[in-house]
C-alpha cells in the first residue's frame, strides 16, 4: 500500500448514511445498498471518491441538491483503485462544491478473517449455530459497504438489516420496526448519534439476555449465545450498569444513548470492542459463572467493561481526527479502566492491580531505540493496526494521564475533562484541545509538559546522589540497545517529600533540603521514568523500606521494577534483587509477588540450560512460600479478602511450580476428587492442572485435550495454560498437532495465546518453534488479520538468551520483514534478544555462585 494515501474526507464529507444490508450465511455472502448524503468541498472536479474493499459495487447514483431542487448527475464510469480501497465515481460534469447524494448497491463475501462481516460459530444441542458480527475498528467498515472511513468523517446512520425471522438483531440504536415477509423479517433502527463509520455495528443470531437499567434511566443488556446460561451473563450486567453510572457522575456528563447492548461472541479477535451503544467482548470476558469465578475473572471483566463504556464518552462521544491521535481514545480507557473499579470495588486496591499489569510491559518496551512514540504520523492503512501497541499507546499513555491527574489534581483534571466534553461533544479533537481544557482547569501550561511525553520515543532514567541536605538529579535516555542520548522530558517528580522545584525539566539540578531523611521518588509509581538511586546509603535505605513494606504497594511494585531494569541495563546486577527478594518472603500484598516472580524468571532465563541452577530456583520458590502456604493452606474462608483468596493461590502456585511434592500430591488428589474441571475452585484450577501435565499421565491429558472444545472459555484457558506446562516434547508434539491446523479445535483469536506459551517454556519451545516454521502458511493465515499479529516477533524475542537462538530468530523473521505489521517489531525483537544476551553475559556466572550460596545457607 502505498503511503501518503489522501483523506477522502478532504473531497467529500458524509453528513447522513442509510444502510440497507442483507447477509447470506448459507453462501456466506451478504448484499445492500446505501445511500450517502454528504458535502462535497474543496475545488470543483469530476469525480467523488468513497473508500471500498473486496466488494463489488452494482450500481451507483448521484443527485446534486441545490436552491434550484434535485438534479440527477450523469454517472461516466465507476472504477477502483485497489491499491488505495477506493471506489471512484466519474461524472459527466464538473462537480461544484455543495449537498450531494450518491446511492450504491453492492455485495460480498463473509470471511473469517474476523473482521468487517465475520460469522461466530458455536453449537447448541448438538447442532452448528452461526452468529453474524461486525468489526470496523480501524478501517474495515470499507469492507462492509462504501464509506468515508475516516474517524473525521462523522455522520448519523440509519441501519436496516434483513435476516432469518428467528434472530435476534442489535445495532447500536433501539429497534424502531419490524416486517415479516415469510421466513426474513426486516429490522429498522432508530438514527444514531452523530458517530465515525468506525463504530458502526451489527450482531445476528439465537441470543438470549439479561437486562437491567441504570440509575439514569439506561436500559443496560448483556447478550450472550443460547448455548450460555444466562446466569453467567448476570455479573457483567450490574457491572455495566453501575460503571455507566460512575462514568455519568465523574465526567458530569449524561450517557447519551437510550440503550447499552454488551453481546459476548464466540469468535473475536481483541477483548472487546467499544461500537456506540452495543459493546461486543469475547466470551472469556463477559461470561462468569456465579458458582465459581475467581476473584481475577471478576477484576479481568470489570476492568474491560469499564475500558470499553469510557470509550462511549472518550472515542465515541468525543474523537480523535486521525490515527495518529489514537492514544486520546486507549490511553484514556487505559487510566479508566481503573479508576471505575477503584470506586466501585475498593476491596480490590485496583491501583496496585494498574502496577503490576502495567508497569514491567511499559518499561520493557519502551527502552528500545525503534520503539514509536505515542503519538504517530501514520498514512498508510496497513500500519494504522501497528499504532494499538498495548504497552505504548495503551498503558504508557494511561500512566501519563495518570501521572498528570496526580500532578494536578483530581479535581482540576475531572473539570478538565468535563469542559473537553462539553466543548467537543458529538465531534473531533486533538491533544491541543485537551491540553487547553486541563490548563484552563488547573492554571498549569499542559502543553508543554506533556507534547514531550507524546512526541518523544522512549523514557529516562533519573540518577538520584543525596548526600545529607543536597540531592542531585540527573536525567537522560534508557535505553537498552544504544548508549544514553541528550533526549530530555520535564519529569513530575512525585516523590515522597515536597520538592523544589517539582518537576525535572533540565538535564540535571541540585536540590537543597530542609530534612536530610532520605527521598524516595515516584511514590506512587505514577511517573514515567526509572530512578536509579546512586549512594549506597540511601539504595540500603529504600531496600529496608521494601522489606519492612513500609513504602506504597504500587512504590513496592515499581521499585523491584527498576532494580530489574537497571540490572538489565547494566547498572546494577540481578543478584542485587535476589539479594532484596529473598528478604521479602513475608510480603503481605499478592500483587508484589507478581513482579518477585519476574525476578526469579530473569534468573531462570539467564541460566537456562543449566540443571543445577533449575534445581536451586526451585528451592528459591520453596522457601519463599512456604511460610503463608502454612499458614494459608488451601481452601478459601469466608472472611478472606481478595488479597488474602489471591495470597493464598499464589503460594500453591509457588510450591507447585518448586516441585513440593506434598503440594503435588494434594493436587493431583483434588483433581481426582472431582466430577468435572467445573467443580474444581476456579481460583487453583489452572494451577491444579498444571500439576496434572506436569505429572506426565497421557490419559489425563487426552482427557484434557477431549475437553476443551466442551468447556467455557474460562476453563479453556486454564487448560491451554496447563497443557503448555507440559515437560515432555512428545507430549508437547502430540498437543499441537492436535489443537492447532486446520482441524484443530483452537479458535483463531486463541492461537497467538498457545505460541506464546509454549514458546515461554524451555521443554517445549523448540517443538513451538518448529512447528512455526513448517505451519507458517496456516499460521499467516490465521494470524494476519489480528491486531495482536505484530507482536509475534516480540513474544518470540523475549525467550532468548542464547545465540544459538538469535540465529533461529534471524533465519525466521529476516526474510517476513516485508511484512508492514511485523518489522518494527522484527527489528525490536532483535534489540531485545542482544541486550539478553549481554545481560547473561555479564551476570550468569554470578547468578549461579548466588543460587550456590543461598542453597547452602537455606
């Protein structure tokens, strides 16, 4: 594709599109017509161009309004230009500048490619059911019908969707009629909100629901297949219904739509999707069963749900005019998708959940060379789907604007919000526009602290030297692949004390103290950057402070994330966290075992292949859990709070994957105890099967692979994540040549998922690996149309320490780099693999004498 592409928009702006469509599951096609009423701007020429692709246009009119009445255009030719998606209308005259309408008839195919027009299946009673689905986000409503799609191009719609008379059907307004002509039946809704083609949606099938209303008046639903008891759709729908309402009171603004439809599909490629007024999720996200749900199954799906329903205000009701500004959609929904659940769930300490699900995937990509900004000059459509990179534009940029909530206020930053709101409702807007609502709110110039953080690639590091009532800051580039640069960003300190001044926007400044107590920085781990403590003195005081859990739990997170960084950059050694992590054996917060278990995995990655090293890593695992396993156990009381239930989980997990054979042996008894994988405590029941794979019994693993296709979502990936613990090859090679292909039993949007499991273990990565490499053709296939795509070379980099790898990784990706979606990522990946492999060699040895020594000691 060709860059520079030009903005439709620019020649011609939809105001109102009625779309007529009619799918055809048998044929598995779908036919329509639509009619646009637009303006055409800019100078006077002959033809209209509207974005198509991989559909065939039948017949196309065009009719010029003007003070003089309707006149119809005399239509030349219509042709298309692949290359670009277009559709160009050529007419018999020149075309002024004014009110056009131009009716088209057209047809296509449904693909599984799990965008535009997608089918789901699923079976009921034995029997194969189809669910019609759309996915326009990015640019895939050209696929479905002729559009201007852009996000600039906002308009009204009016849908009319025909089908079989036994389905239901939802779209983003409320039905407002229905006619039967024998076994079809016609469904027309009512006109949407100005919107961006982009959201546009429409759902088919036997579908049942679980309906309540909001405080405000909104009739809340969540769809789910007839296969699905409707019981499992009970959670999401409170959820939902009590998140719209926090939304409406925060923002001070009214949800504007009179109805929220949430529909979980059998088959969808991301989590979720935010279409105005009728929210589709995967199954594994909306679906809860109300016996048994782990605490995590609650928290995955309240924190989606919140993610997509802050998208009906930021994206829907107010969006970006171009890709490039994409973070004002996800890095948005990337904060709010906790902040709803802090409020509504405070048991839960949603915070520390943010810190540990985001902190070591920002900083892990974000120390690149080639890593992208957050906001990125795109013309090329086949690398607008690069631009939904998880740990940039979603969760960096969610702790940029967390990190400016903090450094304003709460309240200057919801003022803010509600004056963007109210000044760009129902249209498009840019950083400019925000930054000037949150200068106006709070008295700061937003521009210029934040455009560096937008424009800039990568993070800094912060060199902190206090010596008594001086301390000295330093900032310049991390990065893990090139030297340090002159990069500079003005940094929120954020730190414990009140400093002068409080932000770093110089290369370095002298600070005088009134206290000479120690400084911790970033003690909310809001700021995006790394400190590096450099006297000895105050690194012994901050690692006092994390043994006696005396800093904030997110500080706890975010402080074991920078000694593992600046081990990784060199500035530090990896024995220096083991040093901290073996005195952390009493740490109260479930949360912190999350980033010890990183520690402990860098060890293991840095002496993969090495028997001795595995043995006493193990023991590393025992010793540290064994004391809250004790005094945990097992089973959950009613009395625990969700850190207690989740504390608990995590120390079987330890033990289990340490090879405690008391611990074992339980689990092995538990699973035996128990009729079906449902009755097994959805909390332990992925850990319990991992101790089942690992125990080798090839029965109960066919009996597992049997299973899968019969359980929900939920149980099926406890399984995948059991089965991918296996270590033994063959019984590897048996389980993918029986899941994946053509007549495996994996969905496509679960593939990604299984590589990378099976690649992160070392018993089976080179049977992933190789299977890979002579699957490719089905693996492209299937892969190609997902967002998650691009990140294959990423999930395959982050597994190798050695060059006998980099050169598998070389011969493999090299020559796909001209794939667009991958070669950032290709080239990224290769960073990554060479900063590992320094990192092993400067601290294998190390590590071992330190393994060696603590399994003396213990």
């Amino acid at each position: 594709m060709p860059k520079k592409v030009k903005r439709l928009f620019e020649q011609f702006q939809p105001e109102h599109y009625e779309l007529s469509i009619e799918p055809d599951v048998e044929s598995m096609t779908f036919s329509g017509s639509v009619t646009i009423r637009g303006r055409k701007v800019g100078p006077p020429s002959q033809r209209i161009t509207l974005h198509q692709k991989d559909i065939r246009v039948s017949d196309v009119k065009v009719i010029k309004h003007d003070k003089n009445g309707d006149k119809k255009v005399a239509v030349g030719r219509v042709n298309t230009q692949k290359s670009f998606d277009e559709l160009r209308i050529h007419a018999g005259e020149t075309l002024y500048p004014g009110t056009y309408t131009i009716n088209l008839t057209f047809s296509g195919k449904i693909t599984k490619s799990l965008r535009g027009v997608y089918p789901c299946f699923y079976k009921h009673k034995g029997k194969e059911k189809i669910i019609v689905a759309t996915q326009l986000e990015s640019h895939h409503a050209r696929e479905v019908f002729p559009c201007i799609d852009e996000p600039e191009a906002k308009s009204s719609f009016d849908v009319i969707y025909t089908g079989p008379k036994d389905q239901t059907v939802l779209s983003n307004m409320p039905a407002k009629s229905t006619k039967t002509n024998g076994n079809k039946v016609t469904t027309a809704f009512e006109t949407t909100p100005i919107m961006s083609v982009y959201l546009l949606a429409f759902v088919a099938g036997e579908l049942h629901a679980v309906e309540t209303k909001s405080k405000a008046g909104v009739a809340v639903r969540s769809w789910g297949t007839v296969a699905q008891s409707k019981s499992h759709l009970e959670y999401a729908t409170k959820e939902a219904s009590d998140i719209l309402d926090f939304f409406a009171d925060y923002f001070e603004t009214p949800y504007p739509l009179p109805k929220l439809d949430q529909v979980a599909l059998p088959d969808f490629d991301a989590a979720a999707m935010e279409n105005w007024g009728v929210v589709t999720y995967r199954e594994s996200v909306l679906l809860t069963d109300p016996k048994n749900r782990s605490i995590s199954n609650e928290q995955f799906a309240t924190q989606v749900i919140a993610h997509e329903l802050s998208h009906q205000w930021f994206g829907n009701l107010v969006t970006m005019k171009w890709w490039n500004e994409l973070w004002l959609n996800e890095s948005f929904a990337g904060l709010m998708e906790h902040v709803a659940p802090a409020a509504l769930h405070p048991d839960w300490q949603q915070w520390e959940q943010w810190a540990i699900q985001d902190i070591a995937l920002i900083t892990s990509r974000d120390t690149y060379k080639d890593i992208q900004s957050i906001s990125v000059d795109v013309d090329d459509p086949e690398l607008i789907e690069t631009l939904f990179d998880p740990a940039i534009v979603y969760a960096k940029g969610a702790r940029l604007l967390k990190m400016l909530r903090e450094y304003i206020g709460e309240e200057a930053f919801v003022k803010g919000l509600k004056s963007y709101f109210s000044k760009n409702a129902y249209g498009n807007a840019s950083r400019h526009d925000l930054w000037a609502a949150l200068g106006k709110s709070s008295g700061k110039d937003i521009e210029s602290l934040m455009t560096p953080w937008l424009t800039q690639a990568g993070m800094p590091v912060v060199h902190a030297t206090q010596n008594g009532g001086k301390l000295s800051l330093t900032q310049e580039r991390f990065m893990l692949d090139e030297p340090a640069d002159d990069t500079l960003w003005p940094i929120p300190l954020l730190a414990n004390k009140n400093l002068e001044p409080g932000v770093l926007d110089t290369t370095n400044v002298e600070l005088d103290l009134a206290l000479k107590d120690f400084v911790t920085l970033n003690n909310f781990a809001s700021g995006q950057y790394i400190t590096h403590y450099v006297e000895p003195a105050h690194i012994d005081y901050i690692s006092q402070q994390l043994k006696e859990s005396k800093l904030p739990t997110e500080a706890r997170i975010n402080v074991l994330n920078d000694m593992y960084m600046l081990a990784r950059h060199g500035d530090a050694s990896l024995v220096d966290s083991l040093d901290t992590v073996k005195e952390l054996a009493h740490e109260p917060r479930d949360s912190v075992w999350g980033i010890i278990a990183r520690a402990i995995g860098a060890a293991s990655q840095l002496t993969e292949g090495d028997k001795t090293s595995e043995d006493q890593i193990k023991k590393l695992k025992l010793t540290l859990a064994k004391d809250w396993h004790k005094k945990l156990g097992w089973d959950d009381q009613t009395s625990d709070d969700p850190n207690t239930i989740q504390l608990r989980h995590t120390m079987v997990a330890l033990m289990i994957s340490g090879e405690d054979p008391v611990t074992i042996k339980e689990a092995l008894l538990r699973y035996k105890n128990t009729k079906t994988l449902q009755d097994i405590n959805a909390e332990i029941r992925a850990t319990i099967l991992v101790a089942v794979v690992k125990d080798g019994d090839k029965k109960e693993i066919s009996k597992l692979l049997e299973t899968y296709s019969l359980v929900g979502a939920d149980i099926q990936q406890d399984i995948t994540s059991a089965l991918s613990a296996t270590k033994d090859p063959e019984i590897a090679q048996h389980i993918l040549s029986t899941a994946l292909g053509p007549e495996g039993f994996v969905r496509s949007q679960d593939v990604m998922r299984w590589v990378a499991l099976f690649l992160r273990n070392h018993h089976t990565r080179k049977v992933m690996w190789d299977y890979m490499v002579k699957e490719w053709d089905w693996l492209y296939e299937v892969l190609d149309a997902s967002k998650g795509f691009g990140y294959l070379p990423v999930y395959c980099a982050s597994v190798v320490s050695t060059k006998e790898w980099k050169k598998k990784y070389i011969d493999f990706f090299e020559p796909r780099k001209s794939i667009k979606a991958m070669q950032r990522n290709i080239t990224i990946g290769l960073a990554d693999i060479d900063a590992r492999i320094a990192w092993r060699t400067r601290d294998e040895v190390a590590i071992k004498k330190w393994l060696e020594n603590f399994t003396k000691g213990g």
